[in-house]
C-alpha cells in the first residue's frame, strides 16, 4: 500500500457509505494483495482509506462512473464548471430537470459530472436515487453553506488515481473481476438486500439489485473460493443474506448508524455482516 494522502476521501456522499465502518473493515483486510478489487465502488470510502498501488473499481452507476473518469481526466475543468452552481432552490430543481430534457446528451462529461457532484451536495440527505425512468429524482435540501467545490480533495483524489494503476469500469460486478489472481483481493460492497420493505436503497440505478442478484453474487463468491481467491463481502443481516452466507463463511455482525432514511425514526443503528473467505 501506499503512503497515505488523508485528503484522499469521498468526494460524494453515497447511500451504505463506509466511513463509519472503517475501523472494522480495516481489521479484517489482508495484507498481501497484488491487486485490489472493488466492484460496487460507491463512495470510495474503503478505496481511499487503503489507497493500493494497484486497483479495479467498478460501479453499475454510469453517472457516478464519469464522475470517477472526469476526476482522473479533467479535474481543472470539473474545478471550474462546479463553481457556477448555486445554492438555491430554483435553480437546484432546473438543474436536476436536465436529465428530463433532450439536451441532456449535449452536457460533456464534465458538465455531468459537475450536475451529479452538484445534486449530491444541496440534495436532501444527500442521497442519490433515480426513478423507473432513470431521472434523478431526490428533493432540494435547504442547507445553508454547502461544499460545492471541494477542491482540495478532488485535486488529490485526481492525484491519487493518476499516480497509482487504477482501473475504472462501468460493468456488470460479475465482469469486473474477470482475470482476477490469487494473490488479490476483492470487497463487495453491493446495494444491501433490505431488511423491510421500505428499507431499501436498491434506487441507484435504474436496474435495482434484487433477490436475483443477490444470488449471483453468492454465486461468484462461491466460484472464486474454489478459485482460491480471497474475498470480503458487506451486506445487510437480513435473513436471505444470513441463508445464503452464514453456511460456508465467517460471517461477523457490526453496528452501523445508518442516517440516509427519508423517515427520521429509521434512522440509527442497524446490524450489518462481514462476510470473508479467508
């Protein structure tokens, strides 16, 4: 691993973020990894915290994908567009109409990335979720001072992603493992199976992740233990996912304080599992 920049850090607030849970997380990474994988990136959080030399991230988002791209490829530019955005109501709610309009394919990537880096900061509980149609459909926030631009940390993110070998995907998880050797290592960080109905936060893309891709899923840990390929795997306790793990793996419950909830009294602790091979 690499010596460790602590500017390195999310740069979006994501639904199942990590931070809190870092400690934890921590404890349990190898230490000898060729080359680490991470196919549901998200947030980042376990990424910059490690900070590897060599890395595969992936996210099925392909919004959150170009902003991951333009941060490596265009951060003077992404600097600059983000500083035209205000923190008003009106203007927020032109903003997030964008991807309802047919100009929408005219933006640049910066433009795109500047929006969804936009939304995720004035957003209400900065939370990213699209609908059927996949528009971005998250309510203003009404917060006083906001971080627009944070251009510190993007600066040294895109430092980080361009000093180090990182990978950057927009596939399926399944894909993005492919080649994957012994001597690496991957955490699955996917969309949590919900404990309730209303729990669920599966609205990030336009596809969801449901039962059935909770299966694959436990179907590729399956195939890379025969492999002998190490893995590490975060998810909800809800029932089918303590069915599908609890069996062949070590499974550890943590406490995580989960405030992303549009109802405030579901908001608090939840217990969550880590799942590992090794």
């Amino acid at each position: 691993m690499s010596k460790k920049n602590k500017l390195v850090k999310p740069f979006v607030k994501w639904a199942g973020g990590k931070r809190q849970l870092l400690t934890e997380i921590r404890k349990h990474i190898p230490r000898d990894i060729s080359t680490y994988y991470e196919p549901f990136i998200g947030g980042g959080a376990v990424l910059f915290d490690l900070q590897p030399k060599k890395a595969v991230i992936n996210d099925a988002n392909e919004e959150l994908f170009n902003v991951y791209k333009v941060i490596k490829n265009d951060v003077d530019n992404l600097v600059e567009d983000l500083k035209k955005h205000v923190n008003e109501e009106d203007y927020y709610y032109e903003v997030r109409a964008l991807d309802r309009s047919a100009d929408y394919d005219k933006l640049s990537d910066v433009e795109r990335a500047s929006r969804i880096l936009f939304l995720n900061k004035t957003c209400f509980n900065g939370l990213f979720r699209v609908n059927q149609s996949g528009e971005f459909n998250v309510p203003f926030g009404r917060y006083k001072n906001p971080a627009i631009v944070n251009e510190k940390v993007l600066r040294a993110v895109s430092n980080y992603l361009n000093s180090n070998d990182i990978r950057i995907l927009n596939e399926d998880f399944t894909e993005a493992i492919k080649g994957m050797r012994r001597e690496a290592f991957v955490y699955f960080d996917p969309p949590y199976h919900p404990i309730s109905d209303s729990s669920s936060f599966t609205g990030y893309t336009v596809d969801g992740f449901g039962e059935k891709d909770q299966r694959r899923l436990k179907k590729l840990c399956d195939d890379l233990t025969e492999r002998g390929c190490r893995f590490m795997l975060s998810n909800s306790s809800a029932p089918l996912i303590l069915d599908l793990y609890e069996k062949d793996y070590k499974v550890d419950y943590i406490g995580a304080n989960r405030s992303i909830n549009s109802v405030g009294d579901k908001r608090g602790e939840v217990k969550e599992v880590l799942v590992r091979n090794y």
